[in-house]
C-alpha cells in the first residue's frame, strides 16, 4: 500500500474533509460507509465499508435457508448486480447485472411481485423482489419461479429481506 498525506483541519463540528483525489482513488461515493477505528497508538483509521461483501456474508446462509424451504430459486444482488444465490440460477446469475427497472425498484424501496418480463429480469417466468434495507437500501432479495409464486412465500422473502437489513443496519 502507497502511504501518501494531506494535512486536513477540523471544522468547528468535528468535520474533515476526504480529498476528491482519495474518494476517486479508493472510488468512495457520497453515502458510502465509513468505519472509523481508534487505534491503541492514538491513530485514527478510517476505511471504506464493503456493503457487498457484508450482504454475501450475512446473507448466503439465510438464501439457503430460504431456497431449503420454499424450493425456489433465490438470489441476493447489492442493487446493481447479482451476489450470491441458491439453486439453479445461482451460477447462471451470479455477477450479472440487474436490470434498469429492477435497479429502480430496489431504490425506492419496492417490492415487486410478477412476470419477469415487466422488469426485464432473466432466469424464470416469474418473480418476486423485496429491497433490503435499513436506514440505507443495501440490495434485495428475488425469488425465481416458472409459475406465480405464492403469496404466503412473498411474504417470507419479505419478512427475511427486513431481518438482512436490520443485521447489516449498524453500518
């Protein structure tokens, strides 16, 4: 790692300001996660948060589960593309990026409960999509199947897209 510095000042609340050249560089957007870490030798580190791997991390297990128990495809995506999944598509989908609609849907906080085609979605005939988030949207989750998916399955998916966000929430 390059070690470069900049002297910053804090402002009169506490505030310094990232140069342009560092969020560039390590690509940190606004609303990104920040961790700030005090460290024992009176450091202070501050580090980009990988919403991505924290969904995958927290998420894989519970997309299991859910895969085991309805028997449908299952797939988790951070918004703009497919994470991790269980079931056939997993491999399929895994890495690809979700649709413009489905992008849409997933940030203003939408679920999605149809055809597959009204939101330029691949893989099945049907889905249902339910966003994950907290204060911030972190993803969704999206069942696949070739017939219309329950309603009482609809509802599982959205009780675990609101279990995920709340794990994830403390960033």
């Amino acid at each position: 790692m390059k070690v470069t510095g900049i002297i910053r000042k804090l402002d009169m609340l506490g505030r310094i300001v990232i140069p342009r050249e560092y969020r560039k560089m390590l690509k940190i957007k606004e609303a990104d996660p920040l961790e700030i870490i005090a460290m024992d030798n009176g450091d202070i580190l501050v580090r980009k948060v990988d919403i991505a791997a924290e969904l995958v991390g927290s998420g894989q297990s519970i997309v299991d589960e859910v895969h085991q128990m309805l028997g449908i495809d299952v797939m988790l995506t951070d918004g703009d593309k497919y994470l991790a999944g269980a079931g056939v598509l997993k491999s399929q989908l895994t890495g690809t990026i979700l649709s413009s609609k489905a992008q849409g849907l997933i940030e203003h906080r939408k679920c999605f409960n149809g055809r597959s085609n009204e939101i330029s979605l691949d893989g099945a005939d049907y889905v249902w999509l339910c966003p994950v988030f907290g204060s911030d949207v972190f993803g969704s989750l999206i069942l696949f199947a070739d017939k219309p998916i329950e309603a009482a399955d609809g509802r599982v998916l959205q009780l675990t897209a609101k279990i995920l966000g709340n794990s994830i929430q403390r960033f």
